[in-house]
C-alpha cells in the first residue's frame, strides 16, 4: 500500500470522541467471510474441527463457515477459554482433528475470525464446588505450588485456593517455603469466597488444632 492509492474498505466502527473511524480491506476483499461471521450471535454454538494448536491459542475450521485467507481456520480459542482447569499446554485439552462443539463469544473484526470458548459449553467446577462451601469451613488439599505471595492447594479436583503469605503458619515466616512443600498435606480454613473472580482464600494458621 502507498499514500495516495485508492482503495475499498468497510466501515466496521466510528470512534466519535476520538475523531476516527476504523476500516477494513479484508471485508471487502473476502465478503464471504465477513458475512458469515456478520451474521453470528454471542452465544451461539458453532461446531468445527480443531486444525491448529499454537503457544498463543487453538484453530477451528468451523462446519458451516468459509475458509480463512491467512490462518488454518475461522474459529479461535484463546487459552483462558479452553478450559476450567489449569492445564500446561492446549494439547492437554484438544488434539488436533478433534471435533469440538463451541460458544461464539464476539466477532473479532482485527483478525477476521471468531472468538470461541470451548470452556462455556461445560459447567464451572468452581461455581459447582462453591455451592456446598462458607467461609469458616475447614478443608484438606495438597500444596501444588509455592509463590512469593503464598501456597497454592488443591482442594477438590481442580479446584485451588491460595493461603496467602501471613496464613500458612502459627508463627510469622518470611517466605512459604520456610513451612511448605509441594505435595505437603495440610488442612485450611476458607476466609474468602470470591465467586465472580473465582477465587478461594484460606487459612492454614486459623485450621483447627485437632487438624494441624
């Protein structure tokens, strides 16, 4: 492209305060796929198959939508989406050739793709877990990381909460690992239940003495 050539691109937002306005020559140039994705619904499920696992998300060639110009499919996932659990690589998740079944979360009119979320089409283990607990309960987990800030234990299967670092002991310590191991058993209090964050705060020095 060079200042002063012509071309023809789609208006897909105005920016008023700032003044501008924000074009796209993939519209015009490939108006099969803009239509498709135009016409999708937050929330809808779309089905694919995965063609492509990288460092920075998952591809989906979705069943009912065109080919995309530049990248192995029109469907992408993003890690946060792929799933509840912690996991360390998306070949944890989904292999590629596997069919899978997604939320359409938003048209990403940059890339020219949609946005999915394989983890919307199952239930929160979190939100489900929350539903049988209160703060002041006492639980058991295991110690599966160790941080600066803290210890993080495995409550219930994969469900975390963190003891932050004035918690994990009855006297005060400078680092977790002064009293903590990974794969050390120990029994918390829940102090905080964050339901929209999904976070679970606990407490190793206020666990009952019967338990410690």
């Amino acid at each position: 492209m060079e200042v002063g050539q012509r071309i023809t691109a789609e208006v897909i937002a105005v920016d008023p305060g700032e003044g501008r306005v924000r074009l796209s020559m993939a519209a015009t140039a490939h108006p099969e796929l803009w239509r498709f994705l135009k016409r999708l619904d937050r929330g809808e499920i779309l089905s694919g198959t995965v063609t492509a696992i990288e460092s920075f998300g998952v591809f989906v060639a979705l069943d009912d939508g065109p080919g995309h110009p530049v990248f192995p499919g029109v469907g992408f996932i993003t890690h946060p989406e792929l799933s509840w659990r912690r996991f360390e690589s998306a070949s944890d998740v989904v292999q590629v050739g596997e069919r899978v079944s997604c939320v359409f979360l938003q048209f990403d009119t940059w890339n020219g793709e949609a946005r999915l979320s394989l983890r919307a089409t199952q239930p929160d283990p979190f939100q489900t877990f929350a539903d049988g607990l209160a703060v002041g309960r006492t639980l058991s987990g295991s110690v599966t990381r160790l941080v600066p800030f803290g210890a993080f234990v495995q409550v219930a299967d994969g469900i975390e909460g963190l003891i932050p670092l004035g918690e994990p002991a009855w006297t005060p310590v400078r680092t977790p690992e002064d009293v903590l191991a990974v794969g050390d058993e120990v029994a918390v209090v829940v102090t905080e239940l964050d339901r929209e964050w999904r976070r679970l705060t606990l407490s190793r020095r206020q666990a009952p003495a019967s338990t410690r």
